[in-house]
C-alpha cells in the first residue's frame, strides 16, 4: 500500500486498467457515476472528467469538501449523490 500511495503522491500517471479493458467497457451503453473529492492529493480531480473516455454515459460529480475517500470524508453528500442517481435510473430517466 504505502508503495502505491507514493507512486501516487509523485505524480504519475496512474494505471487504472489496460487498454483492452478500457476499449471493452467503452463499448458498453450503460449510466455510470463516478464521485470524487476535489482535494484528492492522490489522484488529480482532472481524473474524474476524464472517466467519460471510458464510459461515454458518466455522470461525474465534483464533492467540494472531500479528499480521496468522499464516502468517509462526507457520507451524506455520497449518499444524497447515490440515491439521486438511483433515483432517476429506477424512474427511468
């Protein structure tokens, strides 16, 4: 662990799953959420927007107050988050 938190910290670009796979879950037509606190001092919140290469349908959504845990850092922003978009997928919209 403290190994992949000092790659990390140094900046560098981080492995989040091969190309093959990447391509492969482009290719699939489903909604997506992904959460991430602004002040992660782990992994840049330019990360987050660039989860739509990956999945075309993301919603991405900013947690101003939180780092690289949001559901520990804020719990009830993740869950209003969460629910909202459940809630709307279960409505169908």
């Amino acid at each position: 662990m403290h190994a992949r938190r000092s790659r990390l910290a140094s900046g560098r670009t981080p492995v989040l799953g091969s190309e093959a796979l990447r391509d492969r879950l482009s290719r699939l037509d489903v909604p997506v959420l992904v959460i991430w606190g602004a002040h992660d001092p782990y992994v840049g919140v330019g990360y987050a927007q660039q989860q739509r290469e990956t999945f075309p349908q993301a919603e991405v959504v900013i947690l101003e107050d939180s780092g690289h845990w949001p559901m520990i850092d804020d719990p009830e922003a993740v869950e209003r988050v969460v629910t909202h978009f459940l809630g709307r997928r279960l409505r169908g919209r």
